[in-house]
C-alpha cells in the first residue's frame, strides 16, 4: 500500500490486488476506511469495486494526522486489514511531501491486504 499527499486537504491511496494463493475465494470489493487521529474523529468507509486499486480522499483537514486502512472482502468477510498513518501538508512549491511507501510483496510475512475467511 502506497499513501501520499497530493495537497493540504487530501490523501491518495493505491494497493495490489491479493495475490491467488491468499483469497480464499473471490474478491467482492475494497474496503478503504479513513478516520481522523483525534478524540472526536469519526471514520468514513469507502466501498470500492474488485478491479479498483486506488483511491483519492478529499476534503481532509491541514496538518492533520488520519490513519488509513484497506482491505478486501469475500462474501465470506473482511480479510486482514492493513494500516497506515499519515499526516496532511501544505500547499505550495516548497510544501514537504510526506510520502510512505510499504510495497506489497508475494510471501505470507509482509503486510498485505489478505482475505483469510473465503
């Protein structure tokens, strides 16, 4: 899963398909759920197509940390969700970009989006 800032109010997001040999059925859909890092921040749910890998979060807050999570789903179930935190910047030519890149690799070890209900 890669997250990055594209501008001060919003957040991309894009992942990998799960690999064949951890689906353990078929993949109905994407879940995206975005919350704010606060005490009052509320989550928003994001319920997106089987052949959808990415994933433009708008009207964010500046400066604002939100943790971002994706998972896929079966008729079965969530599968294994998978999770990140990430801050909102500045607009501007000299704006930081805070990029966090985790690439999803092929082994059971790494942090992928599996599906282990079916």
């Amino acid at each position: 899963m890669e997250v990055w800032t594209p501008h001060s109010t919003s957040l991309d997001v894009i992942w990998n398909e799960v690999p064949n040999g951890y689906k353990n059925g078929i993949i109905r859909g994407y879940k995206v759920q975005y919350t704010e890092m606060t005490d009052n921040g509320s989550a928003e749910i994001e319920d997106l197509e089987p052949w959808k890998r990415s994933l433009s979060i708008t009207g964010l807050k500046k400066f604002t940390l939100y943790n971002i999570t994706v998972l896929a789903y079966t008729s079965k179930g969530d599968g294994v969700p998978y999770s990140k935190v990430i801050m909102t910047d500045q607009d501007g030519m000299f704006a930081k970009r805070l990029r966090s890149r985790y690439p999803m690799k092929h082994c059971a070890s790494s942090p992928l989006v599996y599906v282990v209900n079916g």
